[in-house]
C-alpha cells in the first residue's frame, strides 16, 4: 500500500508515529506513560528539551521503518530520526523503534523508553550517532540491551549510493551484492535447488522431498550489477511497501569465501536493517518460521561467543 507523507514538524521537533492501530483507534501500548512526558497537545516534551510530534493517523497503520525515508517531507533534511510505535511496542512492550533519516535512511534501532529524550537529545547534539547505536545494539536490535552482542554486527553505514527498488514480491528476495566469483554464484543456486526459468529458487519443489530440518527457500533471485555492495543497512528502504516482503538475502563476498555459503539475511520489520548471518540451507528455515509467525527475525541472530542453536548436534 502506498502511504501519505507525513507531517512537517516544526523546528526542532521529532516525528513520534503510531502504525499500529484497532478499529481506528491508535495503539501506543504503555510507551507515552513510559517516555514520561508532558504533554502540550500534540506535542509531548520529554527531558525539558526533546519535542515528540505525535503522529496517528490510521492512513500510516503498517508502515515499516523502511518506508519512512519516502514519507518525511520533501525538502526536510533537517530531520535525522523519526521514531515508530509499533506492534512490539503496542503488544510486547518494547521500545520504540528510531529510524535513520541521514547515514543510512531507513535502518531502526530500538532503544528503552525511558531513555529515549536522553538518545534524542545526544544524537540532535552529536554526541552520539546512528552508527553508535546500530554498533552497541543487543540481538535483539535493543541499544545497549542485556541479550547479548551479535556475532556479526551491522557494519556502518558506508557513503550514500542510490540504489534501484527492489522488486516486489511477498516471499524473499536473493540479492547477489558479489560479483567476483561466477562459479560460487552458480554453486549457490545449485545448494539452493537451482533457478527456474522465471528467476526464483525453491519454487517447484516436491513436497515430499523437502527436508523440514533444512526447509528450501523459495526467493526471487535478484542478479544485477545495479545492487553491487549493498549492505544491510540500505535494504529496508528499497523494499516496496504495496507488499510484505518476508526478508531480503544478500550473497555478498562472505557468502564466496566461507564455508556453507551463508547468506546475510537482513530483518525488514522489527529492526530494519539488522543483519543475520546464515549458512545458506538454514535460511528457508528462517523465511518459513516468519511468515507463519513462528520464531522472530532475533532467534536466527547468532550471538556472539556462543554457538548458534542450529550448529547443535
């Protein structure tokens, strides 16, 4: 679905907006009493100096971090970060999310409630960046949360490049981003069950013949030179919001030069941008666990120092 932009907040004002509402009404879960504001109509002020701009309007209900980038205002470069109450938020309680609006628009990081006008505050001030917090983020995508570091951390974000939009599809995509190695890049496709004549793998399986340990993934392979070097960061906002994408699997130089070719699997939805790193025939496992609301994109997200639950014997 395609959304309206978003409001203009005044200067020095933070976009704070609900996307997940019932019958209409928005779902903020316990986040406003959490935040500990005061509130001045629209506005709540937290810490005496961040303004929240609070934003509900039902025409943004499901609107990913990733598509925020293309709904800020046009001509708006003064904003750095929105901030999204979400499902989580609305019913698990976590924190919010803050979405990158310069270094690598579209890429979240959810931070505790309590200390979001203290993270505003350091980041509009410079004392802290959006690098930072994506680097000292738990597995869970938390800022400085207590689930432990990630065994591959999301790299920062690297110079501006524009890319082209993703295709749109509502399985996953496999994004080829390595274009050193013709030959890994054919043994890939053949690991994963071979292309089809229509560019997806995984398609035309027999049921029967699926091994449910290693459940075949079925994407829409993306091979184009257009998409060389892209990094987690920079997937969530290509993804086209009309459809809800599974993931995005990137076959990067990683996926080339060790062994199970693991894939860089990128979460679109509850920390956009966070990366995790998956031999090759474990990804289908990923894929079909979140599209039946299974397991969440964190459990596949390898700790670091510690052995990943699906290298156990």
């Amino acid at each position: 679905m395609a959304f309206p932009a978003l409001p203009q907040p005044a200067p020095g004002e933070v976009l704070l907006v609900c996307t997940c509402f019932r019958d209409g009404a928005p779902l903020w879960g316990g986040l406003l009493d959490e935040i500990r504001g005061r509130r001045e109509g629209d506005v709540l002020v937290v810490d005496g100096d961040v303004r929240l701009r609070l934003v509900e309007g039902p025409a943004w209900n499901s609107l990913h971090g990733g598509n925020v980038p293309a709904v800020v205002p046009d001509g708006d470069s003064a904003q750095q970060v929105a901030v999204l109450a979400d499902i989580p938020v609305a019913y698990g309680g976590s924190g919010p999310l803050l979405i990158d609006l310069a270094g690598a628009p579209g890429r979240g990081v959810r931070v505790p409630s309590a200390r979001l006008g203290e993270i505003l505050i350091a980041l509009t001030s410079g004392t802290l960046t959006f690098d930072q917090l994506v680097r000292d983020m738990d597995v869970t995508g938390m800022y400085q949360g207590d689930r432990g570091r990630p065994a591959f951390p999301a790299p920062a974000a690297p110079p501006h490049r524009a890319f082209p939009v993703l295709p749109a599809t509502d399985a996953a995509l496999l994004v080829r981003t390595c274009f050193d190695d013709e030959d890994g890049w054919h043994a890939l496709l053949a690991d994963l069950h071979g292309a089809d004549e229509k560019g997806w793998v995984g398609a035309d399986l027999d049921p029967d013949e699926i091994d449910v340990e290693n459940y075949p993934l079925m994407a829409r392979v993306v091979d184009d030179r257009a998409f060389e070097d892209l990094q987690p960061g920079q997937v969530p906002a290509l993804v086209p919001p009309e459809v809800h994408t599974t993931l995005v699997a990137l076959a990067d130089a990683r996926t080339f030069a060790e062994a199970g070719r693991p894939l860089t699997v990128v979460d679109l939805y509850d920390t956009p941008g966070q990366p995790a790193v998956l031999p090759c025939n474990k990804v289908g496992s990923l894929a079909c666990n979140l599209e039946i609301a299974n397991m969440d994109f964190h459990e596949f997200v390898a700790q670091k120092d510690v052995k990943p639950w699906w290298e156990a014997p």
